[in-house]
C-alpha cells in the first residue's frame, strides 16, 4: 500500500485540455489527473482503484460523446483550464494610394478588441440505488454514465449551434419550394455567393457552411443545383464529408447537426468563432446511508463569435 500519498480526492479525475495525450487516449488532446480540476497529481501513477475506476469512465465519456460534437468543425477550440480567458482581435489597417511626394501618409494603426471568457459548467448527475443495480439483469451503472455522457455531448454541441445563430444575417431563398414541380422556384447560390463575396471582402475565407440535415436534402435536390453537378461545375461528394465546391470559390465543408434551426445556414470562417475549453471532470461518489452509487460529470466552456466580420446567417432557406 503506498504511504505519504498527496491528499486528492480519490473518486474523482479530470481531463487538462493543455496537457500532453496518454499513450491509451488519443482522442483529446490532454492529459487525465486523479482528483477535482485543479489538483495536478496524475492519476495513471497515483494507484488508487475508485480514481482509476473514474479515469476509466472520463476516458469513455469523452469517446462516447466526441463523435456527437459536429459543430466543432466550425469553431476554433482554445484552451482554458484555469477556466478564463481573454482573446485580442484586431481591425486591419489600410495603405493611403497615390501620395505625393514630399506628403507625409495619414497614420494608421491595428485596433484592438478584447472578448473575455468567463466559462460555464455543464453537469450531468447520474445516480443508482442499491436495489436497482442489484436486481436488473444489466449494468444499470453503465448504461446511466453512457446517457449522461450524451447528455454532455448534447449540451456542448447545442450551446455552439445557439452562439453560431447570433451570426449577422443575410436574406436567403427557400432551397425546397416547388411552385411548379419538379423545377424549383429559386437559385440558392446568389445569397450565398453574395455572402462568401461579403466574408472574402472582410479578409475571412469561408470554410464551413453549417446547416440542419432537412435543410441541406432541399439544397441538394434543389433543380438548379442539380443543374450545376450534372454539369460538372459544381462538386458535391456523393460519399464522406459533404463539400461545395464552385469554381474559384473556395471549397466550403458542410456541416449537417440537428442542433441548428432547420431554417437557416451558417457560412463561416473557423477563425470567426472561439470555443473556450476547459476541464472535463468526471466522479463517482457512494452514500452508504441512503444506499445508492452516483456519478457526476462536469464540463466548462463557453463558445463565443470574436470577429462577426467572419460569419454569416443566411436565414429562410426552408419554409
């Protein structure tokens, strides 16, 4: 038994964005500890079963939830364990054409804005009584921190998708009407050029366009769409990530998340939007009297758009 220990709670480990990956988890880019946030003991080396048992269980929530974060695809992810930040974005100049000789040049300089994160905490608080868990003929436990691992996944992803509809607007067309079947009454791509044309204008190439799966069936077999793949100027993958691409436009990756309103599409820049990351914590607790095992699971972020020159909402795209 190992003796003068640090004294950590052992119940619990948490995941330091920052750190350096272990060798068995290669699926985030941090470092698991024994321990509440902020207590730096590492778990793999402090041998203790219930935090191994918790360093365990972190590991899967992370695995279970990250192939449910869609919509990181359209943020930057930033670091942030002491779980507050401070981004600068700044304003570009501009060079003063055809000055005379012997004129001096107007001064100009970069401006600068501050965004201040100040995270928040999402919880997901599982618990399980004696009775349950004994009689069931399945793992009562397991099946709970699974859901509660969805339900983490589901607040980060949902909690982007709502900073990412506080983009300006743009007025779009409705992909999927059909006054007359089977041509559709309007072309998608004038709005959204017209917004790609805005964002390239305000020095952001648009990398992304972020829309709910209903909405993106309507723009795919939208007739004028159609028009444009069956003619070769338009590519679409039929297999993979869905992609635009029109000639000397950039290619644009397409998001598809339900987490969106149905109605409107995001065009954006990555470098538009900052999602703050901080620790994720995952405990397992026992209350003898009451007889029950709980588990908790807590996650601090906070998604915020930094430079709104960057994005755009294109809006009624569906009716």
């Amino acid at each position: 038994m190992t003796t003068n220990r640090p004294l950590v709670d052992t119940s619990a480990a948490w995941i330091d964005p920052t750190g350096q990956p272990n060798e068995w988890q290669r699926t985030k880019k941090g470092r698991i500890y024994a321990g509440r946030a902020g207590q730096t003991y590492v778990g793999e080396i402090y041998w203790d079963y219930s935090t191994i048992e918790a360093q365990v269980v972190l590991d899967e929530v992370l695995c279970l939830a990250r192939p449910q974060y869609r919509l990181d695809q359209c943020v930057r992810t930033v670091a942030a364990p002491s779980l507050t930040l401070k981004i600068d974005s700044g304003t570009t100049t501009s060079a003063q054409t055809k000055v005379k000789p012997l004129e001096e040049a107007i001064i100009d300089t970069v401006g600068f804005s501050r965004t201040t994160f100040d995270l928040w905490k999402n919880v997901a608080h599982v618990v399980v009584e004696d009775e349950v868990g004994k009689g069931a003929s399945h793992d009562v436990l397991r099946i709970n921190i699974e859901d509660a691992a969805g339900a983490i996944a589901s607040a980060r992803n949902t909690q982007i998708a709502t900073e990412l509809e506080t983009a300006t607007t743009a007025a779009g067309v409705d992909w999927g009407l059909m006054t007359t079947p089977p041509n559709s009454d309007f072309n998608p791509f004038p709005s959204l050029c017209g917004v790609i044309k805005t964002l390239e204008g305000n020095g952001f190439e648009p990398n992304f366009m972020a829309v709910d799966p209903s909405a993106w069936c309507e723009f795919i077999t939208n007739t004028y769409v159609r028009d444009l793949v069956q003619a070769g100027i338009l590519t679409v993958p039929t297999s993979g990530t869905p992609k635009v691409t029109l000639p000397g436009y950039p290619t644009i990756n397409v998001v598809l998340d339900t987490a969106l309103t149905d109605t409107v599409a995001v065009v954006g820049s990555t470098r538009a939007t900052v999602l703050a990351e901080g620790p994720t914590e995952a405990a397992k607790y026992r209350n003898e009297p009451k007889g029950y095992t709980g588990y908790i699971i807590r996650q601090w972020l906070q998604p915020e758009i930094i430079c709104t020159s960057g994005i755009r909402q294109l809006t009624g795209v569906t009716a």
